[in-house]
C-alpha cells in the first residue's frame, strides 16, 4: 500500500514541477531568444509528469526502464534549460534556484528508480 503513496507523491511532485515551469516561461520576455527558451522549457519540463504516467502503465520492466529513461532525459533538458534562463539573466540571482533544486532532487529520484528497475530485471 506504502508504494502507491510514493507513486503518488512522486506525480504530484512532477506536476507541480510542470506548473512551475510553465510560469517560469510565461514571465520570459518576448524576444526571439526567450520565445525559443520559453517552447523548449515547457516541452521538456511538462514531459516528465506525462512520460511518468506511462511508466505505470508499462507492460514490462523493460517498457518501464525505457519510459523512465525518457523521463530522465527531459529532466536533463529542462536543467540545462534553466540554466542558460539564470545565466541570461532574465530572473533575478537566485530567483530559479529553488525551481532548479527540485530538478536536481526528481533527476536523482528517477536515477535511483531506473538503478533499482535494472537490478531487478538482471
């Protein structure tokens, strides 16, 4: 029953993240560059809290591995994402960091998930 609970904490968590990436991007300037962040941040930072969805559905470990490997992936991408954002300097110091540690904490949630996945599949 314990782990229905953590599924659960761990989808909240991803849409919580995928609304505050959508707010991070709709207070992005309107220029050329920002618009281009802006669409590649909501992909990428959006996708975890669906891909994660499809990992429960998975029809085997193998499938679940690879949908959380997907999950993984644009994480990664919405990272490096958030950081050219702080490096342009379109928030204020400081301003993306806690959004960034959250990043860091999911990416190290799903790196484990897939480690565990992966042992017990061998």
């Amino acid at each position: 029953m314990k782990s229905k609970h953590v599924k659960f904490d761990i989808e909240e968590r991803l849409i919580t993240f995928a609304v505050r990436i959508v707010n991070i991007a709709e207070k992005l300037p309107k220029s050329f560059a920002a618009k281009h962040l802006a669409g590649q941040i909501i992909r990428s930072g959006t996708s975890p809290a669906l891909n994660y969805g499809e990992a429960q559905a998975a029809e085997s470990v193998a499938d679940f591995i690879h949908k959380m490997k997907i999950c993984l992936k644009e994480l990664r991408e919405t990272i490096a994402n958030m950081k050219i954002i702080r490096e342009k300097k379109y928030f204020k110091d400081g301003q993306l960091d806690p959004l960034i540690k959250e990043n860091d904490e999911l990416i190290a949630i799903f790196v484990t998930s897939v480690k565990t996945a992966q042992s017990k599949k061998e």
